[in-house]
C-alpha cells in the first residue's frame, strides 16, 4: 500500500505507485491513512481499440498475441496501461481535474453483490495475506482472479437476507 496517503482538498485523489517490479498501480484515495482502494480491474464500455493499441505497445511477453476484451483491464497494472495513467497521473485531484475522474454508474434494479476475499499476489505479508479486503461485484467477468469459498459466502448472506425479509 502507498504510504501515508492524504487527500487533495478533501475530496479525493489518484495515487500511481510502483508496484511488482516497476508496473504501476493506482489508488484512489479519500481521508485519512490506509483510506485507499487499488484500482485492480475494469469493465471497459467504450474506447476498447484505443486500449488495445495502449497495451499492445506497453506490454510485455506475448507481442503478437491479440488481446481479448476481458484481457485489457484485468489486473492493476493492465489498468493502467489501458488508460494510459502514467506516473504523471501520480496526486491528481479526483473532484477537480479534467483529465482524470470517477462517476457513477447507472442505477440498476438492485445493488450487486460485493463479495470480500482475501488480497492476492501478497503471500508475504503474514496475517494481512488472508484478510478480505480485496473486493469485486460477484459474477463480474473482468475479474482477474475469483475467490471460489468467498463468492459462495457471499451468495449464502445474500440468501439468509432474502430469507429474513420474508
């Protein structure tokens, strides 16, 4: 985790962090320290050849291999590469500046189901390795990894709160 993250204005901010060797992550940030969330992965709805064109030229390994859709925003660093978020990036304000934002979605009927497992990719970190704090909406194909026993916890909750309002 980035270290002593601190909001711009209050309001919110993309951190862009060296990460697993020299690919970056970003972060986004809101108060306080450890107040942060790794952007891990995307659902791209629009610009995909763009995106493409970005990781076929930044990535590494398999050059002449087509990407797939679930291929370009898969993973932290894919992420970053697809959007082209470069260390310049690094403490944009996320209320205030023009080229980099967060907006919400469409509503839909109900809220998705957050499932909470275990971070992956972090086996040295002793007891941080197994908490839940790495969290994606259950079912999502652009998951890069999916927690088999968190998903099924998460779909027996949602069906003891089913359950109850009955």
């Amino acid at each position: 985790m980035p270290p002593q993250l601190v909001p711009i204005g209050g309001t919110g901010a993309l951190w862009v962090q060296v990460c697993w060797g020299d690919n970056l992550g970003g972060f986004i940030s809101s108060t306080g320290d450890g107040a942060c969330v790794l952007l891990r992965a995307l659902e791209p709805l629009g610009g995909l050849e763009a995106m493409r064109q970005l990781r076929h030229t930044l990535r590494k390994g398999v050059a002449g291999r087509a990407l797939k859709d679930l291929e370009l925003c898969n993973g932290p660093s894919k992420l970053c590469q697809a959007l082209a978020i470069d260390k310049s990036f690094d403490q944009r304000d996320l209320a205030t500046d023009e080229a980099v934002w967060l907006e919400r979605g469409p509503l839909g009927p109900s809220e998705p189901a957050v499932v909470a497992a275990a971070r992956v990719g972090i086996g040295h970190a002793g007891e941080w390795a197994l908490k839940p704090l790495r969290f994606y909406v259950q079912g999502s194909p652009w998951v890069s990894v999916v927690d088999r026993a968190a998903k099924r916890n998460t779909q027996a909750r949602a069906k003891a709160s089913r359950d109850e309002d009955f």
